[in-house]
C-alpha cells in the first residue's frame, strides 16, 4: 500500500475555552468534525453524536461526545448501528485553554494545544482505510486512543508523546472494535499497573527497521533514517490491535488516513509539505522509549495531513 489521502474536506480548528466548560469542548470538537464532513445525527448540550462519512471501502463509524455531570467531558466509539460502544476517553476542560481538532472525514485528533504530558488532554480516533483483500470482509472498524487512566489523572503515553501509544510500562487506554459477515467485538482497554499486552493498539509502518515491534513496543535496531542525500523517509502508517481482547496477537486493522510515519525527530505542531498536503507533526520529539524512561531507541513522528 501507499499513503492513503482522504482529500478532505479537512479541519485544522483551534478553539479556547472561555470559561473552561465541558460544553465548550463538546461543540468545539463537533464545529470541527462538521467542517470534515462528518454529519451530527444528534445534539443536546448533554450528548452529541456524529458520523463519518463512508470510506470508499464501505466503512463508518460514530463517536459520542458527552457531558457527565462532573469533571470531564467525555468521548466513546460506537459502530453505526451503536450495538457496539467503547468505553470513554476524557478531555478536562479548563478556562484558556486551547484546542486543536485535526480531522478528516474518517478521523481525528484533539488535543490541547502544545501539551504533552498531562492527562485528559489527548483523544484520537477514527475508521482506517482497508487494502483490496478486506474490501467486504472487515464490514466495520474503529478505533480511539486517549492519554488517562482516569477522569483527572494517570498519564498514559499517547500519539502525542510517544510514536506507539503503547508506549507506557504501566498504563494503556483504547478501544478497538471489528466486524465481519459472521462476527462483532469491541475491545476495552484501560490497564491500571499492567504491562503492555501482545494485542495492544499500536501502530507501525513500513519505514525500514519498523515494520515489527516486541509485545511491548520495543524494536532492537535502527538500521537506517534517510536516503542516501539525505531526503527522510515517510511511510504509510498501519493500525494494530488484537481480534478479541488485548491479550490475542495483535494484527494490522487497516491504514490511518492522511497519515504518514516519517523517520526523523520533530517537535509536536510543526508543519510540513508532505505529497502537496499541508501536515502537522502530532508526536512531539520521541527520541526513545516512551517519554522520560530508558530502553531502546524509537525515534519517529507521526505527520497527519489537513490540506
């Protein structure tokens, strides 16, 4: 396969909340994803509901974004039908605080701007494109990777600050959900002190020296980051989580739209040209394993597209 564009419409929205509401970032993200083409199939200002459009593939997918009551706003992956609802993902709502929604018909990411290592303040989502043999054998997926544990607390190592986000030696959250002709399964994972698992989501690429990974994350060499003048290398990016639990081999799903994993280091928001669509770098300077701990070296910075 090669990088799959979604050619919009795209959203690359920023938005600051005013009195740091869970409303302001329910409608903040939903003003987003209307200007990526996703269609709002309900609205209160306690719960919205949203579709994305159908890949060409055949696929969709609906995310609810709802108010609680208390503490943070919350976000959860459903199939179509909604027979099949994730568990939440969190974004805590402050006064001044800025947001950034990066989406396209099929996928997003919000999170607050420029930071990297608070919790509650990363949520990504979204249903992959599919190459031609699971063109009308995979009938539905999704998938959602935020950074807590928890409404408020324990930081789980996201797209934002790691290349994998399983890259955590304790904590892991996402959901993930499959169907076929014959099958249905949505996988919740929100490990509290529990070590990566071999299904955990993850994504990889084929960047040489990427293309596998340990159960944990870990690859054992670096063999190359650039051509030989010099010119880095981008790749395709690929989505991996187990069939029915986090503890099954983990499989590619299908690829992230307007995703391209690329070799070399670069600090989080910082815009390239990549195949004439405007991309914004959503790692933010991953030199090793996982943020703040030792282990092998994984540099790389996921760039997603929003021209």
């Amino acid at each position: 396969m090669s990088l799959r564009f979604s050619n919009g419409p795209y959203a690359n929205y920023q938005f600051t909340q005013a009195t740091g509401t869970r409303l302001e970032i329910m409608q903040g993200l939903q003003y987003a994803l209307n200007l990526a083409g996703w269609t709002t199939i309900s609205s209160s200002t306690s719960t919205i509901i949203m579709q994305t459009q159908t890949t060409p593939e055949s696929l969709a997918m609906r995310v609810k974004i709802y108010d609680p009551g208390s503490g943070s706003a919350r976000v959860q992956i459903m199939n179509v039908s909604q027979a099949l609802t994730s568990g939440d993902c969190w974004l805590t709502p402050a006064a001044n605080k800025t947001g950034r929604v990066v989406a396209c018909p099929y996928q997003f990411f919000i999170y607050t701007q420029m930071s990297m290592y608070n919790a509650c303040e990363f949520v990504a989502a979204g249903t992959p494109a599919l190459p031609p043999w699971l063109v009308g054998v995979t009938t539905e997926c999704g998938w959602m990777s935020g950074n807590a544990i928890g409404d408020g607390g324990g930081l789980v190592y996201s797209f934002r600050n790691g290349y994998l986000p399983g890259d955590a030696n304790y904590y892991t959250r996402w959901s993930g959900f499959r169907s076929t002709s014959s099958t249905s399964n949505m996988i919740n994972r929100n490990a509290n002190d529990d070590y990566d698992d071999s299904g955990d989501l993850v994504i990889t690429s084929s960047v040489p020296g990427r293309s596998t990974y340990d159960e944990a994350g870990y690859q054992s060499s670096w063999p190359c980051q650039r051509w030989i003048d010099g010119t880095m290398i981008f790749a395709d990016t690929y989505i991996i989580f187990g069939t029915t639990s986090s503890l099954d081999e983990g499989k590619i799903q299908g690829q992230m739209w307007d995703a391209a994993s690329c070799s070399v280091v670069f600090t989080g928001d910082t815009c390239l040209n990549i195949g004439g669509h405007a991309a914004i770098a959503i790692t933010h300077n991953q030199t090793s394993y996982g943020a703040g701990y030792s282990g092998q070296t994984v540099p790389g910075t996921l760039f997603i597209a929003y021209t």
